[in-house]
C-alpha cells in the first residue's frame, strides 16, 4: 500500500497532498492573490510558491502524522502550465526524492485532475469536462488515452471569466470566478452574447473582446447591470460547454459525465449540466472546491496510479514542459 | 547605457561592466550573494569575462562555484537544477559540473539580457534547493 506525496504549481495555486491507496490523508494548499483588476504573472506567482512550498510540505507531512521515511513515492507536475511555477515546484520534489532516497514520477496536470475525480465520485468511465483557467476540454478514456473529443480553440473558459472579472475589477479573493457565481444569482437580465460552438470545439476569446466592449458603454447607458453581465456570461459559456459534453456522450453512447477543474466547482455550471444529463438519463458527477480546484493529492493521485503500475521518471527526463497535451499520455494504469 | 557596449570597448571596465549588468546597473557594485546554509556555506570564487570567438562575435561568461557539504549533496543539487533547459531562443548555454563536493556553473550568451535573466532566475531556484535541504536534508545514504 504505497503512499504518495504529490506536488502541484502550475498556476497561481500551490498544494501539497498525500495519498494512500485511495484516502487523501493531507492536502494543504495556498493561492497567490492579486489586486482586482491585475492576473497573475509567471514571475510573480512563482516566487510566491518557492515561499510557502516549504512550509506546505511540513504542513502536510504533519497532517497526515508521516515522516518522510513512510513516502514511498514523490510525484509532481511536469505540465503543462506556467514555466516558472512549474519549476519552482518540481526543483523541490527532485531534491526531496533525492535527499530521501525515493522514485520520482511525472504526472500530466490534465490526468491529475481526472484522476482525482474518478478517485471522489466513483465515476466508473465517465465523459469528462475539464474546465480550468488554462484548460478547456471534453475527454472521453479509450483503449489506454484520454482522448480530447472537443476542447476550445483559443483562450480557456476560466480564463475567459477571470479577464472579465478584471473588466469589472472584481475580487479574486477567493477566486474571480467564484465571486462572478454569487454576482451571477442576483443578475436579472440576459444580454445577448456571440455563441461560439464549432462542431465539437468551442471558441471564448470573440465572446470575451464582445463583453469587454459592451460592459463599459452598456454600464455607462445604464442598460444593465454588473450582475446581469455576470450572468449572461455564465449562462451563454456554460450553455456551449453543455452542449459540446452532450455531442461528445451521444457519439460515445456514455451515461456519465464527470467535471472537473477550477470551474467545475461552479454551482450553475453543474446545475445546467444536471439538466441535460437528467433528460438522457445520465448521470453526473462533480466535487467540491477542495479537489476541483488545483491540489497537491490530485497530483499524488495520479502519481499513485502510475506507481502502481511501474513507472518511474528519470530524474534526466524530469524537466518541466509549459506544453503537455492530455493525451500523450499512455493510461497504463486502466483496461 | 547599453552595458554590452561599455563592456567591450572599454577593456579595463570589463569586470564592473559584467557585474553592473548582472546586478543594478550601478558600476562598481558588489556581486550577489548566494543565500544557503547559515554558518556551513560561503559563495564560491566567482569569475567572469568577456570572449570573442572565431567569427569576431562577442560572449558573456560567468562561472560560479558552490561548495557543499559533501560530493553527494552537490549531486543532488546537480540533478535537481539541471533538468530543465535554458528557453532555446535565449541562446543562453549553460553547464553544470560537480567537481569533488563542488556545484560547478558556467554561462555563456551573446545577449546581456537573457545572461543576466538566466543566471538570476537560476539563483533563485539553487537558493530553493539550498532550503529544501536544509529543511528537510540530510539526504539518506543512497
């Protein structure tokens, strides 16, 4: 029964988790905050995880009552994400496994997170949504890939809802997207956004260029409000994102969905989800912020998975890489 | 002023010219100091020069020797550090070395600012690993 230790920093989220054979006995995290109105830069955002990487490690290893003799294996992000961030973390998992004497493995942020899902829910083999501020993907599990059904063609939808936060210069405490949810709810009016479904891929960078001109003249003409535009952003995205889900079901003939990522923890989104699963009689699976949002145990989970199933990285062939598709992933770890 | 400039026509201002476009631009100031273990570790030699080669083209070196406790923990800072490749466009090359129980650095670049980037940014991580050793070190006997 191994245990994992798992580090994540692809983003503006640093976390450390511990995993054994399927309970998360530790998984501390901090995010890197920035003034409304201000994203995260990979300067920035790195020197803010060398700073608390350290005190997250012991933070962990002391939740979970381990010493670093009971590890038996360190996993970390290789990506993709942010070049800087990454390394920051991954420099401190190569130095652990080394002065410890433990296998190090790689792990495909993307797989993290399905992982880390299947692991919660039970979802046997589900279609999964993975929606992030960097990712935006519909993936289906076949014949040892998780392969990408439909994914958006340019910005991701986190990222498209961030930037409109920073229009409106929202609070990214505790995340911009969260507090557009709760804006969201009081919005009474729906303005009419660009619908940007093509085939089984989405687009949000024209919905975004859209919003961003019309927030201001539309706010300024007291035509609406800033909680109606918060809505209409969320149902006009969440709406394209239930639709690509529900395309990418029917060719595969699933009766599960499963989201993940940041934005999965999203209340409306797995509401309008809920819905459509609910008429096809399938049924949906989601968690709450804890494992949706970037961790440290969804690392260590994967990284379980592939422990199990023998693989170990080099530490020659553990440089970090901003670019990592999830399904260059060989999944040696499932039938 | 473009410190590239300074550094190569003014020969005797080579040293303070390297230093002040690693550092802050002020001729004459210190190099920087690598922060680790507090009583156990002191800043190797550090030197630095200008070289040009075969096509008249011109280089920034800079070498910089840590010293570590022992040879198996300059390995492991070593394979920590060195994994992760300098960006290609940046034309930086870097080399790591362990030399006994001494963590061997070399740089070489044409352009001052992807030097002067590459070595800072370096810094910061050989500083984390310094760290994560002291914290969570010594290393187990391999």
């Amino acid at each position: 029964m191994p245990t994992v230790l798992g580090f994540e920093g692809s983003a503006n989220k640093i976390g450390v988790g511990i995993v054994r054979d399927g309970a998360v006995l530790a998984n501390p995290r901090r995010t890197y905050l920035t003034p409304p109105g201000t994203g995260f830069l990979p300067g920035d955002t790195a020197r803010h995880h060398r700073a608390c990487v350290l005190d997250l490690l012991h933070e962990a290893l002391t939740e979970a009552g381990l010493d670093p003799k009971n590890i038996d294996c360190i996993a970390f992000t290789k990506g993709p994400g942010m070049g800087a961030p990454l390394v920051s973390v991954a420099v401190v998992a190569r130095t652990v496994a080394q002065l410890w004497n433990k296998p190090l493995v790689a792990v495909n942020h993307c797989v993290g997170h399905i992982e880390m899902g299947r692991l919660i829910t039970g979802a046997i083999s589900p279609t999964v949504l993975y929606v992030s501020g960097g990712n935006t993907q519909v993936i289906s599990y076949s014949e040892h890939r998780y392969r990408i059904f439909g994914e958006t063609i340019d910005v991701a939808v986190g990222n498209c809802l961030d930037r409109f936060a920073r229009v409106l210069k929202i609070s990214n405490d505790p995340s911009p997207g969260y507090n557009i949810e709760q804006m969201a709810k009081r919005g009474q009016k729906l303005v009419e956004l660009p619908y940007t479904v093509k085939g089984m891929d989405v687009s949000f960078s024209g919905i975004l260029s859209y919003i961003e001109e019309a927030a201001h003249r539309m706010l300024a003409a007291n035509e609406c409000t800033p909680e109606d535009l918060c809505f209409s952003l969320q149902e006009t995205v969440f709406a394209m994102l239930v639709e690509i889900t529900e395309r990418a079901m029917a060719h595969c003939g699933s009766q599960e969905v499963l989201i993940v990522g940041g934005v999965g923890c999203n209340m409306r989104l797995q509401e309008m989800m809920g819905t459509m699963c609910e008429e096809r009689g399938a049924k949906l699976f989601a968690t709450d912020e804890r494992f949706c949002i970037d961790n440290g145990a969804m690392i260590a989970q994967a990284g379980w998975e592939m422990f199990q199933s023998g693989h170990k990285t080099a530490l020659s062939d553990s440089g970090v890489t901003q670019r990592y598709r999830t399904d260059e992933v060989e999944v040696t770890w499932r039938n | 002023a473009d410190p590239k400039g300074s550094f190569f026509s003014d020969p005797s201002s080579q040293g303070d010219g390297l230093r002040s476009c690693l550092v802050t631009g002020n001729h004459g100031s210190e190099c920087f100091f690598v922060s680790g273990f507090p009583g156990r570790y002191t800043p190797g030699p550090k030197k630095s020069s200008s070289t040009i080669d075969s096509h008249g083209r011109g280089f920034y070196d800079f070498s910089l020797s840590i010293p570590f406790p022992s040879p198996l923990e300059a390995e492991i800072a070593c394979r920590s550090l060195d994994p992760d490749p300098e960006p290609r466009r940046s034309g930086v090359q870097r080399e790591l070395t362990v030399i006994g129980n001494k963590l061997v650095l070399h740089w070489r670049a044409e352009e001052a600012r992807f030097f002067r980037a590459s070595i800072t940014t370096f810094l910061d991580y050989l500083a984390l690993v310094l760290q994560t050793m002291e914290r969570f070190g010594p290393p187990e006997p391999h």
